[in-house]
C-alpha cells in the first residue's frame, strides 16, 4: 500500500448510517483508502460485522447513536476526536423513507421524516463545523429531491432541505471546509429493495437513460472522490449519481 492507493491515511472519518447499505459502502471505501473510520447507528445488529469489516483496514470504531439526538450527535463527535482525533471528513448520511400518499401522511410521519433526513444533517453539520479546522462534509441527498415522486413528499422534501443546506454551509464555512452533497438515483439497498418493489414502482425506477439501479459501490467512489485530495476545487456541488434520471 503506498500513498497514491491510500490517500486518506492520516485522516478522520465519521459516517452516519454506516452500519449497512450506502453507509457502509461509503466507510469501507474511506477505511479501503487509509482513514480512521467511525459510523453510527440507532442500534442495528450488523453494526458488529461492518466494525469487524472496516478494522481489516485501520482502526475503526461504531457507536450506537441517533442523529435525531442532538446530545448524543455531541457525544458522539466529542468521542470521535478523543479516540480516533478531530474528524477530517464527515459523511452526513442517515436517513429514511416514508411512503404513503400526502392525505395520509400525519404530522407525525413529516415531523419524523424532516427530524432524521434534515435535522439529523443539520446536527451532524454543525457539529463538525464546529470541530473541524479543514476537510470535506458530504451530505447524502436523493434524486427525488429534485425530481418529485408522488407519494413522497415528505422524504422528496426533506432532500431538497439538504441540498439547500450544503448550498449555504459551502458559502459558511469556505475555504477551509468543503461541502458538497451526493443526490444518487435508486440504489438496490434495504431502503430500495429490488425484490420487495411493485412490478410499478420498479419499472418508475428503471425509466432512466441507464435502466438499471445504481450500486453501493458507485456512490462510495463518488464519496471516496469528494473526500480525496482531486477534489479540492469542488464545493456546494449536488453530485447526481442517478443513471440519468436527472441531468444538471
Ligand atoms: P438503508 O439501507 O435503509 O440504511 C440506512 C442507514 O441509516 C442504516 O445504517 C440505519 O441504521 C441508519 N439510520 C436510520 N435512521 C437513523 C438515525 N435516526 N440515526 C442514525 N442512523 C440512522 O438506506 P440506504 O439506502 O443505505 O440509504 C442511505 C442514504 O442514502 C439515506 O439518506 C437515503 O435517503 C439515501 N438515498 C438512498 C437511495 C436508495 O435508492 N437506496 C437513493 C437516494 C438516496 P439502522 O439499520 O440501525 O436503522
């Protein structure tokens, strides 16, 4: 291993939503590329295996915690910089669906949908503003945001909140700290499952120039990419990696 196929060694990371899925598809590429790693989660049991997994790499480590909590967000920061030192990068990128139509949606699906995509972000945002003195936060948003789909406008407008976020956080915390957001198009996880979509749903997804879902791996290139050292003169971009669903 030499500096030009690790060029993150040195470096810091902390992933929210990394114990599975785009998460942690994005902390394995960090830690594949030299990082310190840390992810959080609400509690989820593969946590253990992803920890196991990026320690193959460096030193890593997981903690159970929501980013809907604003004192465990502290916590949790303040723990990253004790054990593994202050982070270097910050992938904002917890996050969950809610799908039903708008006449059925209560106050109480929007207010939790807005409270872990966009107010988690924010959190997560503003404490590595405060901690960092350089480095890269990715936000990760959806295609949605901008392209609507009905039957969720709570989930596209929450996405739309991040984009604008790491709009005007680029603007705040330039030139030492870069900010940039990913928007993927569908992405065969948990959330997006291939093999539990409706015949409808799954061919909505596929109507794009590429007509295939995208993989784990090719948004972790794009984060692995924003948090490298060729992407320094990049900051509050949307990073569409969509197929085509949405040309900027
Ligand atoms: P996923 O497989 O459902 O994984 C979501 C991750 O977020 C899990 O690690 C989950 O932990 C964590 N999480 C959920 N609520 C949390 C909370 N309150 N605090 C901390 N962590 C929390 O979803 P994914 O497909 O990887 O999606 C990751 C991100 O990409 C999300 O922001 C999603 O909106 C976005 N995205 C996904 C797609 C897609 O097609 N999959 C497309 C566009 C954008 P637990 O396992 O413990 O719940």
């Amino acid at each position: 291993m030499n500096e030009y196929n690790r060029p993150l060694a040195g470096k810091v990371a902390l992933v929210t939503g990394g114990s599975r899925g785009i998460g942690r598809g994005i902390a394995l590429a960090l830690a594949k590329a030299g990082a310190k790693v840390a992810i959080c989660h609400p509690g989820d049991e593969r946590a253990a295996q992803t920890l196991a997994e990026l320690q193959q790499y460096g030193e890593a480590l997981e903690r159970c915690a929501d980013v809907t909590s604003e004192a465990a967000m502290v916590a949790l920061f303040d723990q990253v910089c004790t054990l593994l030192g202050t982070p270097d990068i910050v992938v904002s990128n917890a996050g969950i669906l809610h799908e039903a139509p708008l006449v059925e949606t209560s106050a109480a699906d929007f207010d939790r949908v807005l409270d872990v995509n966009l107010r988690g972000c924010f959190l997560v945002n503003r404490e590595a503003a405060r901690r960092m003195k350089s480095g890269r936060i990715i936000n990760i948003a959806s295609d949605l945001a901008l392209l609507g789909r009905e039957r969720m406008t709570a989930y596209c407008a929450s996405k739309g909140g991040v984009i604008s976020l790491t709009r005007s956080l680029a603007r705040e915390l330039a030139p030492h700290i870069l900010v940039n957001a990913i928007a993927p198009g569908s992405i065969d996880t948990d959330m997006t499952s291939v093999d539990s979509m409706s015949p409808e749903a799954l061919a909505k997804d596929l109507a794009t120039p590429l007509a295939r879902f995208g993989t784990v791996e090719e948004i972790a290139a794009t984060a692995r990419f924003l948090a490298g050292p060729e992407a320094g003169f990049i900051t509050g971009q949307c990073f569409g990696v969509n197929g085509g669903s949405v040309m900027y």
